[in-house]
C-alpha cells in the first residue's frame, strides 16, 4: 500500500467532520439537525470499520508518514468516534431549542476532527498542530454561554494552561528535532535507541525534551495546581464536559504512550510525573469526597484519575494505562450524561438509608488480604511494580467492606462476587492489553523501587485518611480538614490571582433592568 492513498484513507474520517462542521453556519441548523445528526453517527461509525479493516488488513506502517495507524492510537480513536457518536444523539434532545447549538455542533466536529487528526499523527509538525486545534475548538464550546462569569473564567484559566502546555511541547519537539534532525515520530523512537552513542551535551538536550513533554502532560491532565479551569467549566452544557473529561483530556495520557520509550530512558522525567500525579491523585480523591455537586464530585473525580494515569505510565504500567484511558473515558461519559437522573439516585439511596462499615472493616481486610497472598503466589511478577496490587487490594478492601454492611447472606454474597468478579476483570484486561497492543513498549520499572514505594505509600495515605473522614468524622480536627479539603487546599484561589493579575479577563453581565444591555467588568486588573 503505497503513503498516499494510505494517507487519504486515515483522513477521511476527520475529513468528514470538517465537512459536517461546515453545515453548522446555516440558519436553518435547527430544520435539519436531526439529518445531520444521524449522518454524523452513522457516517462516523462506517469510517470507523474503514479504519479498522486498514488497520486489520495492513500492519503498522514505518518510515515517512505523516499519519500511521498502531495498536494504542487504534483503541483510542475506537473510543472517542464511539463516544462522540453517543454525545452527539444526547445533544440532539438536549440541546434543541438553544440559539448555540449551530455553534455546538460546529465546534464539537471541529474539536472531534482535530482529537483524531493528533491522534493519527507521526510528524511532531502535524501533532503540534493537532493538540492546538483541539484546544482552540474546545474553548470554543467552553464560552457558549459568555454570560455566565464562572464558565469564562474557567475557559480563560484553560486558555492560559493550555497555552502553556504547548509552549512546552513544542520546545520539547525543536530539541528533539535539534537531536536526531528527524520530524517522524516512529523514526525518533527508533533512534533512541543509539542514545548511548550521542555526546554527553545532546542527552542533556533530550533529558530536557523529555521533561518538556512530561509537564505538558501534566498540564493538560488539569493536575494540582493547574486544577481549577476543570471545576469552573462544569457551568459548560452537560455534553460538552463528557467531550472533555471522556475524550480531549485523556490526550496527556496518550502523549506519554507515544513517546513512552523516551521517558522511560529518564529518571527525572519519571519522578516529575510520580511526585505530581500521585500528590494531585490523593488530594483530588480526598477533595471529591467533600464535594456534593454531581458535576464538581466528578470534575475532581477526573483530576484523580488522570493523576493515576500518568502514575501508571511513569511508572511503565503502559497496558494498563491504555486500559484505564479506554475505561475513564467510557465511565466519564456516561456519568455526565446520566447526571440528570442524580437526584432520583440520591432519593433512593437516602430512603435506603447507608450505615458506616466500621465492623466490617477488619473482617473484609482479612478476607482480601488472604485473597491477595493467595493471587501473588501465582499472578504477582515481583519484578514489576507492587503499587498497582496494593492499589487494587485497597480498593477490594473497601467495596467488600461496604458491600457487607447489610447482614444479609445475600448481601454479603452479593458484595463477595461483585469483587471477585471486578478483579478477574482487571487482570484479563490487563493480561489482554499487554499482550496483543503493547508488544513493544518499554519494561515496567523494578517493583520495590523507590519509585513503588513512593506510590504505594501514598495508595494507603489516601485510603487511611479516607476512612479517617468518614469513621471520624465527629472529631474537631477532622471537620477542619474537611473544610481545608472542600476549599480544594486555596490553591486555585492562589492560581486563579496569579493568572488574573498576568492576564485580566472581561466578562460581560447581563443588567437587571434590561438584559439586552450588557456590562463589561473586568476581574483581575487591580
């Protein structure tokens, strides 16, 4: 298959966006959104089996290409077309009525297209590009409503990390171009290969690409402090905060996949990532706990889980990496989209009524830690990092804990299978993923490192102070921390001042008296 119609093939589907995206101008968008609504699922769904078969039929392409299809941007260009085929039927009942939908639809093609287009991408040019684009038309979809002050300020924080977020990438990008004189990702990695080989002041040029590529990461990823644009845009439309907490911010998971053989060459670089993430997956984790808005609960939610993605791919942990960004983005987008029915959960639950699983506690850590030595003997690579097992058992401690809270035999039955059945799941996908999509990617680090045990204390800090809030919550000191862990630390208050004094931001305010009048206040320029 020669580059060019393998090319032409791989850009038919963000092609065809852009396409359908060109439709959302018209004023007659709303006579005709439900045409273009189910040529967008149908049409998407057929590119993709293209796609598929391409990939089926014609093994991973190498050499100068600028786009390539692989195991890993495979998968992930599987979820978001499936994804943003589902968003894209929910928006049509939601969204029907609002004079933005036109601009909606637009700009969601738009941000789809340019996801894809990075995704697909082996020139550091083109990747570049993409991640910018994907931006910009996010931000797009962030101010639809600009008359809503907490969206837009959102939307300017976003702005500004993301600018920096490519600032960095790119200078990782020049030195690594600097390095090898090579713009073709596949071509990059393959010559990493002879690092060895290269003068001491060009792997400190490459150390510092990875690096470069480590914090751009981290800033998409919406880690701590960089945090708070991710809460404030939770006033966008219900389907556009499933676009971006099931698809756009996985994209700093995928950039460390990508150029995982060269992170994996760098300490530094891997310590950046653990230290970051793992402080920003625990207080995330602590914070969502205090927090009783859907929507704010699952934004903070997001903050944790990429923090555990990048630890896994620090870490070298890339199959289940891929499978906890394949599974994030499935779970995300259905519990922002079926954030509605919440308080009809929460009548029921309260009805229900939920008592504290303090006596059960020892007897479902008994049961899992007996459950667990018995899985290391035969499942456990002692080579490999232990963090994820302590992770997994901490977790089975907790749901067979809470499970067992009624006294029931069904119950406890119930909660028994539940998390056997939640384990086996984790290593079939696990065993899968590594097996048949990531042949080829770097060794995990040593288990028992200082790495690992970095990460694994801080699993059992946050699951010790997670029980500590809820058996102790009586306690004076405890209700400080709670009120110290709702107000998310002040750290996006310190971000947010330190943004606004750098860069004001106008928001409009409808008055009063006549709301087709509007009001200019600007925050942030005293």
């Amino acid at each position: 298959m020669s580059s060019l119609p393998f090319t032409l093939s791989l850009i038919s589907l963000p092609l065809f966006w852009l396409v359908l995206a060109r439709f959302g101008n018209k004023t007659s968008f709303a006579k005709r959104n439900w045409l273009l609504s189910r040529l967008s699922i149908v049409g998407s769904l057929t590119l993709l089996a293209l796609l598929l078969a391409i990939f089926w039929v014609q093994p991973p392409l190498t050499g100068e290409l600028l786009f390539k299809l692989t195991p890993i941007n495979t998968a992930v260009i599987t979820v978001v077309v499936l994804i943003g085929g589902v968003i894209v039927r929910y928006s049509r009942n939601y969204m029907t009525g609002e004079t933005c939908y036109p601009a909606f639809f637009r700009w969601m093609k738009l941000t789809l297209a340019a996801v894809v287009v990075t995704l697909m991408s082996n020139h550091l040019a083109v990747f570049w590009l993409g991640w910018l684009c994907v931006s910009l038309s996010l931000h797009r979809l962030l101010v639809l409503y600009p008359d809503r002050p907490r969206a837009v300020l959102g939307a300017h924080k976003k702005f500004f990390v993301a600018r920096l977020s490519e600032t960095l990438m790119l200078a990782g990008f020049a030195l690594l171009y600097w390095v090898f004189q090579t713009p073709y990702i596949d071509d990059l990695l393959v010559s990493l290969a002879q690092i060895d080989t290269l003068p001491q002041q060009q792997r400190h040029l490459v150390e510092a690409a990875a690096i470069l590529l480590a914090s751009a990461a981290i800033l998409k990823c919406a880690q701590l402090p960089f945090h708070g644009w991710l809460i404030n845009v939770v006033e966008a439309p219900t389907p556009v905060s499933a676009l971006l907490h099931a698809g756009v911010i996985n994209l700093g998971g995928y950039l460390l996949l990508a150029f995982a053989p060269l992170i994996a060459l760098f300490p530094s670089a891997q310590w950046l990532i653990l230290v970051c993430a793992g402080l920003s997956t625990i207080f995330a984790a602590l914070i969502m706990s205090t927090r009783v808005s859907v929507k704010v609960r699952l934004a903070w939610s997001t903050s944790s889980q990429m923090g555990l993605m990048l630890i896994e791919c620090a870490l070298g942990l890339y199959a289940l990496a891929l499978v906890h960004l394949v599974a994030h983005a499935l779970y995300k987008a259905f519990a922002f989209l079926n954030s509605g029915s919440a308080v009809s959960e929460q009548v029921a639950s309260s009805i229900a009524g939920m008592e504290l699983p303090r006596g059960k506690m020892l007897l479902a850590s008994a049961l899992i830690t007996a459950l667990g030595a018995g899985a290391a003997i035969w499942l456990i690579d002692w080579q490999s990092p232990i963090a994820p097992w302590v992770l997994l058992t901490l977790s089975l401690v907790s749901l067979l804990a809470i499970g067992t809270v009624q006294p029931s035999r069904s119950a406890l039955m119930s909660a028994i299978t539940v998390t056997l059945g939640l384990a086996a799941s984790y290593v079939i996908a696990k065993t899968l993923a590594g097996t048949y999509l990531l042949e080829e990617l770097p060794a995990p680090v040593a288990g028992l490192s200082a790495m690992d045990l970095w990460i694994s204390t801080l699993f059992v800090l946050l699951f010790a102070v997670s029980w500590l809030l809820k058996l102790q919550a009586h306690r004076s000191w405890v209700q400080k921390l709670k009120q110290t862990l709702f107000a998310g630390l002040y750290l996006d208050e310190w971000f947010t001042r330190a943004t606004l004094k750098l860069w004001p931001v106008y928001l409009r305010e409808s008055t009063p008296t006549n709301a087709a009048k509007a009001s200019v206040t600007t925050i942030g320029s005293r």
